[in-house]
C-alpha cells in the first residue's frame, strides 16, 4: 500500500494545478494493515501550523541562543570531567564554564528582547490595543498636521496685490 505523500508525487498534475501540490490541508499517511485484520492503520495526520513562523532578527536570535547554550554546556560538561580527573585544566575551565554562563544568560535575554522590540515595531494588527497600532495613528496625525500647516502656511503668505490684475 502506498502512502499519500506517494500517491500525491505519482499523481499526474491536473489542469491548472502545481505539480506536487498537495490536495488539502490534511494530508493522511496509512501504514499497512496488521496480518489478519484488514484495516489500514494511520501513521500521521498533517495539520496547518497553529502559530506563526517567528519573525528573522528573532529567529537569528534564538539560534544564536541556542547555539550558545550548547556549547556552554559542552563547556561545563568538560570542567566537571576535568575536574574529577584532577587535571590542571579543571580550573581554567570552571572560569570560563562562569563566563560562558553569563554569554548564555545575555544570549536569552537578547531573544526575548529582540521579539519585544518586533512586536512593538511591527505590532500585532489584531489586537486593538497594539503599540504598533497607535504608533502608526500617532504618525498619521503628524502627517495630516504637518500636512495642513504647509497649507495654511503658503495660504498666508501672499504678495502685494496678488488679487489686483492691475491698478491703472
């Protein structure tokens, strides 16, 4: 028996239609049968993602995170066998095993930072009470202001006579 993914991939490609496309949102994925039992088991169900993809300077942030944290638990992790082997290594270590904790701790807070700053940017639209909301009317506001005071600022500012053809 095949599997969907299979059979979406063999499937010659409709009028109008990307190849490879999937045919709606779920897509199930059968294994064969138990011996005997005639039914097809399901394997997975692929479902549309619930939350969104996380914006790119707070990806690179939480990469740059995790990336981080990693290499200082490796760092950490050769202190302590250093240090119970009595190497004279142990104690170089265990100081920038303390320093690496401090990168990583700076390196968790830059992404929750990083996600602060972009929300407050770029705003979440459907909130009603969205930062980014109000900042974008308070923009909108200088904007018109600034806007109708040049209006009226060359409205005022008439030569002699403007309105007077001649005066003979």
């Amino acid at each position: 028996m095949r599997t969907a993914s299979k059979a979406a991939r063999k499937a010659p490609a409709k009028a109008g239609e990307e190849v490879g496309a999937k045919a709606g949102p779920e897509v199930e994925v059968e294994l064969p049968a138990p011996r005997g039992t005639g039914l097809a088991r399901r394997l997975w169900v692929e479902e549309p993602a619930i939350r969104r993809r996380m914006p790119d300077p707070v990806r690179t942030a939480a990469v740059r995170a995790v990336i981080i944290a990693a290499l200082t638990l490796m760092q950490a992790t050769v202190a302590f066998f250093c240090t119970l082997a009595g190497s004279w290594l142990a104690f170089p270590m265990v100081l920038s095993s303390v320093g690496s904790t401090v990168v990583a701790t700076w390196g968790v807070l830059d992404v929750w930072v990083t996600r602060q700053v972009w929300n407050q940017r770029n705003g979440v639209v459907s909130v009603p009470s969205s930062t980014a909301r109000q900042l974008r009317r308070e923009r909108r506001r200088a904007r018109r202001a600034a806007r109708a005071a040049e209006r009226d600022g060359a409205a005022r500012i008439r030569r002699r006579g403007a309105g007077k053809l001649s005066e003979a």
